[in-house]
C-alpha cells in the first residue's frame, strides 16, 4: 500500500512542481526603462507600455514616469506598483503638485526664468475663487465689502502687487448664514482642483491637467475651447435657491457653444479659442493674489486691433531666448523666428501666435485649430468709437452677431 | 537493500505504535522538514537580500518581481515559516495531550519548548527584514513593550535595536539575529532535541512489559512513511506558495507606528488584542511570560500520567494538565479572532 502512496505522493509532488513553474514563466516579460533624470530603473511600461508619449517637453526617455507619478518603480504587482503614487492617476493635482511637477528646473524655479507655474496657478483666481466667494459672503452679509478674505485654500504671497497678503481657507461650515453654507455645498465645483460635476459634459482632471490635460495621457498648450468649456460654459449658478442650473440646449456649432454668458459678441470671438487672446497670466494668474476675475482678465478687442487713434503695441523678437519663441516652441503654429514682429497686449505679454505682415494688416494662427485669420487695426477704418469707449461691449454695439 | 545514510539516521526497527499518525500526527518530523525548507530557501534568499534601511524593501522586490523563480522562493520561505510554527504548536499540544512529557521525558519537554520560543522569535525577525511599511507598527509597538520592563527595559532595548529608536542599527541587528543569533541556537537544539528523543526509547509509550502491541516496523518502512510525509507537505507547501503570495509593502518612508499597516504579524494578534486593555507591560509583556512560565511548569506541577497510559490521547490522570493547556490555547485562538475583526 505504501509503494502506491508513494506514487500518487510523487505524481502530485511533479504535478505541483510542473504547475509552479508554468505559473512562474508566465509573468510578463518585465520591460525596463531607466530615465536619464533618475538614473534608476523602472518597470512601469511592463503593463503601460501602450500610453502615449505625455508632451513633446516630456520626453520617456528623460522623465520615464516615476519622477512624475511615484509610485513603486521595480514592483511588477499591479497593487503594489500603485502604492504611493502621486495624486492617483493625476500627479498635477495641486496637493501633491509640488512634489510631481514642481523643483526649481521645473515648474517651481524663479519668476525671472518663467519657471513659477505652481505659484501662479496656486494664488490665481481659477485656484482661489476669491471673487466669487467674497461676493457671496458680501451679498449675503457675513463681510461689510467685496474685498477677498477668503479662498478655497490658506495661501500667503509676501512680495504682492495688489496689496492682498494673504487669504484664509474659506470653510462654509463655519458660516452662520445657511445661503452661505448652501453655495459652499454645491457651487465650489468649478475651481481647478474640484472634483468637477458627475456628467460627461463636465469632465476635466484637477490642477494642471484640468486645462493642459485634453485626451488620456497627454499634456497640451493647444488647448482647444471646449477644454475651457467644461467649466465656463455648461450653466449657471442660480443665487436664489443657491444651485447649479444646467444648460438645457444641445448645441451642435460652434456659434452655438460659444460662450453663453456674453449676449453680444463677433465672429473672431466664437471663430477663435480661448487661449488665442487670453493669455497665461490671465488664465495661470501672474503670481500675486487677485481680489476677482476682473482684476486679472484684461485683454479687449483693442489688444489686437488698436484704436481709431493708435495702433496695437508690437514687438520684434530679438534673440533666440526671448519667451515668445519658448511658448511657440511648445506648439509650433506659426513658425516663429528672431526677427519676426509680434503683437503684445497692454502689459507686455507676447502674442506669439500672431505676426505684423508687411502690408500693415496682422495675423493670428489658432493655437488649437491652426487656422490663419488675417485682420487689420482699427486705425484708418470708418470705425466710429469714442476714445474714452474702449471696453468690448461698445466694439459689439455694430460688431455683434446673431447667435 | 543496503541501508542508506539517511537510513542509519533511524533505528533498524522500531516499534509500530510510535510511527501512527493518529497518535503522534507527524507533527514533529513535519517540523524538521520545514526547517530544512527555510533553511535552504532562507540561504538562497541570502545571495540577493540587502540589510540596509534603503535598499532592503527594494532587494525583497528584486527578489520577487525580478530573480527567476525569486517569488516561488520567497513565497515557500513565508509559507514554510508560518506552518512551522502551526505544526510546532500542534506538536505541543499532542506531547501534553498524551502525557508524553513524563519523565525521563522531561528536559527534552523543555527543550521543545526553548525551540518553539526560538521559532517565534525566528519568524518575527525574519518579517521585520521586510523592513516595509507592512512591519513598522509592529517593530515600533513591539520594541516599545521591551522599555516597559522595569529595570532592565531601556538597556534591553538599546541592546536590541542599536539606539533610541529603529534605524539602520535595528536592521543589521535583527538580520544577525535572524540568520546566525537565532538558527545557530536553533540547528543545536533540534539536533539535541532528536538525539533525546531516540535516547529516550523514541516517542512515548508504555515499558515494553506494559505494552499490548508488539508490532514493529523497519527503519524501511519508518523512511518511506517520512518520504510520504514530506511529498504531501512539499506539495501543500508549493500550493500555497503559487495561490497566496507573501505579503509585501512599499518601502517605509518615514519610521512612524501610524503610517502603514497597523497589525502585527498573526502570531502576536492576540498579545496585539490584550494591548487593548491597558498597561502595556502587563498585557504585553508579564502575561506571555507568565504562559510560558506555565507551560514549562507543565511537567512539574501537575498531576502526571501513570506509563502504563502512555502512547494514547488524553490519559486520565493529566486531566489538569490537558485543560489548562487548552484554557491557554482557546484564549490565544479567540484573542486573535478578535484581533482580526476590522477596527471600524
């Protein structure tokens, strides 16, 4: 009897062994990589190797994908490889912003070498919402003005330019008026690091990726108007009863979805981007503290086209270094070179995807759509404005077009 | 047959009531196997893992995600550890069950238990080589319940870790511990522990005058059933090796009891679960020792077999024995059910 159980041990002993080996070599083949900025090898690609390259400025090769997400570089487990991992799936999140994209060679260097992106965008009013939270508490008088006390997080800027030091965390709970407690409940969904609204119409990522990220695993400045639009353009908030009111139409053109708020507007408005005319200080904030939206946005029809009285303000580009050629190094629509001449808004940012044509007229190339749109400045032309008139809703009193 | 050297290590014959599994359940033998198993996986783990705080979580990665066959290895290390210290407590549990700790019996009894105590201190050190997050509570808790002791509790605990606090120190320490403090004693002892056993007329039974069975089989016989042992044990070992992987953690990035998996390992749960209850040295320290006590006192305080009823389950006349024994072992089984209810 023991001979046989001898056999039946052994047959099961081999039938044991023969199983773990198959199980052992059919792991996946683990694919290396050892990015030039570590140094150090990472298995990521073993499972992802089928994602696309982040951004041209990223390269694979340079970054790999640890110095970005984190995350558990050797480990082929799917569980254990995803310990640790910065933000999630997000490492641009503004909580862990810092540590996934910031540095200063990176995002968090010094406002003189453009490098002050986290900063920017961490005291920016896309990030605060100073402006509609102090209006709130100021309508609903829990603050005697309009001045910003509060924003979504504690933030501090020491070396400011509006006079605003610092701005404490808004926390609805502690407000005594319950109109107040309702909008903290369920109007803090637009600023960039919210967990925007459930409907597929809303869908966007938080920090950086909320603009910069418009397909899976790919970083852009091409940044069309429908990334902006999953959070300008979807609805309204209704001060009465203190909640978000969808927009009920589909629209199906472009003149549709413009954006719904302005009644009146022209063709280059709708025909255009966001990001054309509306610039990264504007959009990113430039580093100081704002009270509102209104104290950052500046760009107005006469940016590009002057006034009856005087001409757009232009620069020519005079050395390879110049911040022009770096934004249109990081999406290449018009070919920009040292020598070319550009238009400039009001406080001295390029506009590096237009040119001043010889003729006198201008040219802008959609940053998004890479159409050229050709246009002339309002000097010379029949244009009847007053000097004094010089904001967009007098230019759309002939210029409008009918939605 | 000419007797092979692992024949000669057996008796020519020896008498077949001592070789039933339902009596002695194999635990013992099934023991030295596991141990030859860790030995020889523990030596090949060895050629790879790093004992320093930065690189040791990430060697034990290397080891599972990288090295042909590193995970299997690692895999039937963790597996081998953990059922060798099941079937040591099943062995301790038979041996008092059948009153076989009787003299002349006796000493070997407490050099059994010296090996078991050795082998929960093997396998703690051993899981604190991971030296990842799954470990640190249990390393700063457990470390923590040596300064409660009183007087000599803070230079123990100096002398363990290698300063105030976990560190690179602590690393080396408990992997000297581990394969050379702990094995060396523990090689010695099972050597000892086997040269007594067949010193001592194999395993229990009643004088041969006493005995109503003389039936006996040859060292044969007594290799093949072992052979068949450990084919079943081998293959139970493989299967939980490819089914439940060993645990593993990211690597610690900050020594804390916070950060991490706040839980020791499974065979401390239920000193873990009397922590709960308040002062540490007592629950943590005083009552496991006071068990202990308790166990080596088994063979001298209480009520002995008679010979004549050995080499059966439950003899009459340890009753006392039998049931503090297993008062001990139902408080440790439900203290540890109670550890593993999730804290909500």
């Amino acid at each position: 009897m023991y001979r046989r159980l001898l056999f039946i041990g052994s047959a099961l002993l081999l039938v044991v062994i023969l199983f773990a080996w198959q199980q052992s070599s059919r792991a996946p083949k683990p694919i290396s990589l050892t990015p030039t900025l570590s140094g150090q090898p990472e298995y990521c690609l073993t499972c992802h190797a089928d994602l696309p390259e982040i951004s041209k400025s990223h390269p694979l090769q340079t970054f790999g994908c640890v110095s970005c997400h984190g995350g558990e570089r050797l480990a082929l487990n799917a569980d254990l490889a995803h310990s640790n991992m910065r933000g999630g799936a997000n490492p641009s999140d503004l909580s862990v912003v810092e540590m996934s994209c910031g540095g200063t060679s990176c995002h968090s260097g010094s406002e003189a070498e453009n490098r002050d992106h986290i900063q920017r965008v961490m005291t920016s009013v896309q990030s605060t919402y100073a402006g509609a939270i102090a209006n709130i508490r100021f309508t609903f008088g829990a603050q005697p003005d309009l001045n910003a006390y509060f924003g979504i997080n504690a933030i501090k800027d020491e070396q400011t330019h509006t006079g605003i030091t610092a701005l404490s965390a808004f926390e609805p709970a502690t407000e005594t008026n319950s109109m107040i407690q309702k909008f903290g409940e369920n109007c803090l969904t637009c600023h960039i690091n919210a967990a925007p609204r459930e409907e597929e119409a809303y869908a966007r990522q938080t920090g950086c990726a909320a603009c910069h990220a418009t397909e899976q695993h790919k970083l852009t400045t091409a940044i069309p108007y429908t990334q902006c639009n999953a959070c300008h353009n979807r609805g309204n908030y209704d001060l009465r009863s203190m909640t978000f009111v969808e927009r009920a139409d589909q629209p199906a053109t472009r003149i549709q979805d413009y954006y719904q708020p302005i009644a009146q507007f022209t063709r280059c408005e709708y025909t255009l981007d966001c990001v054309d005319c509306h610039t990264r200080n504007e959009v990113m904030g430039d580093g100081d503290i704002h009270a509102n939206q209104k104290d950052i946005q500046y760009v107005q029809c006469q940016t590009c086209h002057g006034t009856i009285n005087q001409l757009p303000q232009t620069k020519t580009i005079t050395g390879p270094n110049d911040i022009a050629l770096k934004m249109e190094f990081l999406n290449p629509v018009s070919n920009l070179k040292v020598g070319d001449t550009i238009l400039v808004t009001e406080k001295g940012e390029p506009l590096w995807n237009t040119r001043v044509l010889p003729n006198g007229t201008y040219e802008l190339i959609g940053k998004a759509t890479n159409l050229r749109f050709n246009f002339r400045p309002v000097m010379g032309t029949a244009c009847e404005q007053k000097p004094d008139q010089q904001g967009s809703q007098y230019c759309h009193t002939c210029h409008a077009v009918e939605r | 047959m000419r007797p092979s050297f692992f024949h000669h290590l057996h008796p020519p014959t020896i008498p077949a009531a001592q070789s039933r599994w339902r009596y002695t359940l194999g635990a013992g033998g099934t023991a030295i196997f596991l141990a030859l198993i860790l030995t020889i996986t523990g030596a090949l783990e060895m050629f790879y893992y790093i004992p320093t705080p930065d690189q040791a979580a990430i060697s034990i990665q290397t080891i599972t995600y990288f090295v042909p066959f590193g995970a299997l290895l690692r895999n039937l290390h963790f597996w081998a550890a953990q059922l060798f210290i099941i079937v040591s407590a099943v062995h301790l549990v038979r041996v008092v069950f059948t009153g076989a700790y009787i003299p002349p019996r006796r000493f070997n009894y407490l050099l059994g238990l010296a090996l078991f105590v050795i082998s929960i201190l093997l396998n703690f050190t051993g899981y604190i080589l991971r030296w990842d997050q799954g470990i640190q509570w249990a390393l700063v808790v457990g470390t923590n319940l040596i300064k409660t002791i009183p007087f000599i509790g803070d230079s123990l605990y100096q002398a363990l870790i290698g300063g105030t606090q976990p560190g690179s120190a602590t690393l080396i320490r408990f992997y000297a511990w581990h394969i050379f403090g702990l094995m060396l004693p523990a090689a010695f002892l099972v050597g000892w522990h086997a040269f007594r056993v067949r010193r001592e007329g194999g395993i229990a039974l009643p004088p041969p005058t006493l005995r109503t069975d003389s039936e006996r089989i040859t060292r044969n016989e007594l290799v093949r059933r072992e052979i068949l042992a450990m084919l079943f044990t081998g293959s139970a070992l493989l299967v939980l090796s490819i089914f439940t992987p060993a645990p593993i953690a990211p690597p610690i990035i900050e020594m804390s009891p916070l950060s991490g998996e706040v839980r020791a390992p499974w065979f401390f749960l239920w000193v873990q679960q009397m922590l709960k209850w308040g002062d540490p040295f007592f629950w943590g320290v005083l009552i496991p020792v006071i068990i202990l006590i308790i166990l080596i006192l088994i063979p001298y305080i209480f009520p002995r077999p008679a010979e004549s009823e050995l080499g059966r389950w439950f003899p009459k006349s340890s009753g006392l024995a039998q049931v503090t024994l297993a008062i001990i072992a139902v408080a440790i089984i439900v203290l540890t059910l109670l550890a593993l209810i999730p804290i909500k």
